[in-house]
C-alpha cells in the first residue's frame, strides 16, 4: 500500500474531488485490471477511450480516478484527480508509487529510427562484459542481467516501465540502456524518468501513420534531449542532417560523433568485409565483429556512451571488439553451397538502403543480390513504393512478399509497393504473396556465392494475419532451407 498524496508529488492537479488521505495498492490505465483500493487513469488513447470506462473501474474496487474531464454522475465514495494530460500524470505517478528506480540507477536511453536496438544491446553487452549488473528495455527483449522477459513494445507503457525499472533495482542492476520509440516520446512513457543520458542514431521516414508529418516525428525525438537535465550528457550523430537539432535546446553536456564531420567521437573505416569492420576510433585501431557502414555509426554511438558513463577508452574498444550486435540485425548464414543468406529488420526505406548498400560492397565480382522484402499493414503506406524502388534499385532480383498485413489484405500492400516502380525496376521483380514460398523461391534462384537478403521482420518470430499472430521466423525458415540443400 502507497500513501496517495506521496504518489502524487510532482502531479499538477486542476481539480480535486474527494479525499486524497487514501491507501492506494495499484495504478492502472485499463479498467479489466484494475484492483480494489487502486487507482484507474482514464486516457485518451489513439484507439479508445479510457474516460468511457470509469464506471467499470469503480466496480472493480478503483477509489480513486484520475481524469481529465469529469464524469455525468459523481460518486461520492470516490476521490477524483482532474489532470490537463492523464498520459503525463500518470507516468510521473508510476514513477512514485514504484519508489523512483531511475533515481537509483544509470539510465540510457537512446532514440532515433533505425540502430535504437542495436546500440542498446550493444550497450548491455558492453557493461555486461566490464563487470556491471545490467538492465535492457528493447524492441527484441527486455532483460534483467541473464533473465529474459519478453517484450511487446519497444518500449512498455509508463506503470509497465516503472514497474520493470523497480525490478531492475531490486536485482542490483546498477546501469539500463533503453530504446526510447518517438510513440513512448510522444504519449509520456517516460516522462518523470531522470536519465544519466541520451544517444540520437537518425532520422529518417517512419511512422508517419502515427505522427502524420515529418515535422511531428521529429519534434517528437527531439522533446527527449530537450527533457534531459544538466546532469545528464546528450549525444549525437553529426553525419545525420537532424543531429545537430537534436542538441539544440537540450541543457544536457553536448557530444558528438561522426565518421565524416568532426565530432567528439570520430571513426573511419579502413575495411568491411563479411568477417567484421576495421576502424580507426579516435585515431586508435579496432576490429569489430559488426558489418557495414551503419554499425560503424552504432559502434560510435555506444563507444561515446561508454566514455561519458566513466570507462576508460582503451578498455570500452578491447571489449566492443568482441561483441556481435542484435538479434535479426544483419545476421548472416552460409549454406554448404556458399550461399550467404543475410535476416535484417530493414523496415524503412533508408534502413533498406544502408543494409542493401553494406551488401553491395561484400561482392568480390558478379555475385547477385537477391531481396526478399515486403511492408506492414496498418503502417504508413507513403513508404511502400520507395521500399521497393530501392530494393530494386540496389538488388538484381526482388521478391515482393508479405511482411505482418495486419488487418489489410496483403495484396493491397504489395500493389501499393508497385505503384511508381521504374520501368528497369518492374523487370526485376516477382511478387509472391506468402513469405514463406517468397524466401523459397529467392533462394532457389540462388547460386554459389550469392548473397539473398531477407528484410523487414529481423527479430520477430511471428506474422501478424487478420489480427492473428502465428508463428513464423525468417532465421528458421532459411536454416531449413539450406538444411534441405545440403541433403
């Protein structure tokens, strides 16, 4: 039990009904969950409601409501909190009533369309490695040193994340990295959260379905620096056009990193070949096991990280050396055949071009790419026709697949995906509906040497059909397929 008035501290009240003297057990925002003695905030979501539900929690034993416009009927043996934002109240109320956990530890977050995942993980591995009791908030999982608790969102709702940090505390965690999503930014998840840091990766076109332009989506990414306290240090991509901004108006220490501008952190490759990237780090040597440009950006991302945490330099390169990245962030598989079959999460048109780039330069001679790659469902349709257009553009063969449909019919998706192909890139495709016949028929067209790309889902372990979610794993479908080639 939580003394409410504590819970509230830092909570800017329009209004008060009732008593706030209560002895409060739990803090919901859906009325199903909600147990006697708790308190239910009513959000307006993107989807639903929550003020529609009020009745519902008080029937579930909630004593306290919390609003932003009161309800018709009033009830008397219920204390109402009227609130200008019931998304932000609430996170600064999780944060509270789970006893402050971010006070407690290291907290990074890190922002941006694409490398979030992989400049956390790599962060968790690093700290891992030098000893620390480490925590992980990420779209693949989230961890709490070698425990795995499954993740759903790239980053859980504010009463879930707190709940979670409170966890990471009291396992002795002493340092999180946490993938903060422009949605999480945007709708106040981590709001009331105190960070050690931040990192900024890019900016390119996603979830435009969501934040309708451009211009919200980065507003969005950047009111996380502009948060940060003094305290805290900022860091950020220089090569980006948008790195600079994010620095902007942040009170926090400002750092940089860049392969090309003159940053803080300043890398150069010297070699990317399938067995990892050769670069020079601050004018020091290092060999890592990450391939591409794009890691060569994620490696400098977690390596000014590391430094601004107190790590010595020399140490955070020797251990960064030996670290592999993310789940489902270009992972490679050779067949028997010499076939290299690449699973990468490359779901935005710049993701795909930086993966499709990173590949091109693997060829030693004639050897073909082949992608297989498709869009999601309910997602923002204005970059399904540039997904494939780069995709054929940098590939000699294109498979257009399913990705997750969702509620829509996946050959709406892949007509959309048509739509402005060049007359060079409508010669090099074939659409095939089902991915799992898509990815076997881009490898049957495979020969010794050949590289297939199989882009978009990475991670994941399911497809999302007509709200259903059944298993399927593109690692698992090609190891089976080169299984069935060595037979």
């Amino acid at each position: 039990m939580k003394d409410l008035q504590s819970i509230l501290f830092g909570v800017s009240l329009r209004e008060v009904v009732g008593s706030t003297q209560l002895q409060i057990t739990d803090i919901q925002i859906d009325s199903r969950k909600v147990n006697a003695n708790g308190i239910f905030v009513a959000i307006k979501g993107v989807q639903v409601d929550g003020h529609q539900f009020i009745h519902i929690a008080i029937e579930k034993g909630a004593t306290v409501i919390v609003c932003e416009q009161l309800p018709s009927i009033i009830n008397e043996q219920i204390t109402y909190l009227v609130v200008a934002n019931a998304s932000e109240a609430v996170a600064i109320m999780a944060h509270q009533f789970y006893n402050e956990p971010s006070l407690k530890i290291k907290l990074v977050g890190v922002t941006g369309t694409n490398g979030k995942t992989t400049v956390a993980t790599l962060l968790f591995k690093l700290f891992s490695a030098l000893g620390y009791h480490c925590g992980l908030v990420s779209t693949v999982q989230n961890q709490i040193g070698d425990t795995i608790i499954p993740s759903t969102h790239t980053t859980p709702d504010a009463i879930q994340l707190n709940a979670l940090l409170d966890k990471m505390v009291q396992a002795g965690c002493t340092h999180v990295f946490m993938e903060c999503s422009s949605h999480a930014i945007h709708q106040h998840r981590i709001t009331g959260l105190q960070f050690a840091g931040g990192a900024f990766t890019n900016l390119t076109l996603d979830h435009l379905d969501y934040h309708k332009t451009f211009e919200a989506y980065l507003d969005a990414k950047k009111a996380f620096f502009d948060a940060l306290p003094s305290t805290a240090f900022a860091i950020s991509n220089l090569d980006d056009k948008n790195g600079a901004n994010m620095l902007m108006d942040t009170k926090a220490k400002k750092f940089t990193y860049a392969l090309h501008a003159p940053a803080n952190y300043k890398g150069k490759i010297l070699e990317n070949q399938l067995t990892g990237l050769i670069m020079l780090v601050n004018e020091k040597e290092v060999h890592c096991r990450l391939i591409g440009t794009f890691n060569a950006y994620n490696f400098l991302a977690v390596y000014g990280v590391a430094l601004q945490l107190g790590e010595a330099s020399e140490k955070v390169l020797i251990t960064l050396s030996a670290l592999t990245g993310a789940e489902g962030r270009f992972e490679y598989i050779i067949s028997e055949q010499k076939i290299i079959g690449i699973i990468d999460y490359a779901h935005t048109p710049d993701a795909l071009e930086n993966v499709l780039i990173t590949v091109a330069k693997l060829r030693k001679g004639d050897e073909e790419v082949i992608t297989v790659v498709g869009c999601g469902g309910d997602r923002d349709k204005s970059k399904r026709p540039i997904m494939a257009q780069v995709a054929c553009d940098l590939s000699t063969r294109v498979f257009l697949t399913s990705d997750n449909p969702r509620s829509e019919d996946p050959n709406d998706i892949l007509t959309d995906m048509e739509q402005g192909l060049t007359s060079a890139a409508k010669r090099k495709y074939i659409k095939i509906v089902d991915r799992r016949e898509a990815i076997k028929a881009a490898i049957s067209f495979a020969k010794p040497g050949d590289i297939v790309l199989i882009a978009g889902k990475g991670h994941e372990k399911y497809q999302e059909i007509k709200g259903v979610k059944m298993h399927f794993d593109d690692k698992e479908e090609l190891q089976n397929l080169f299984k069935e080639l060595a037979k």
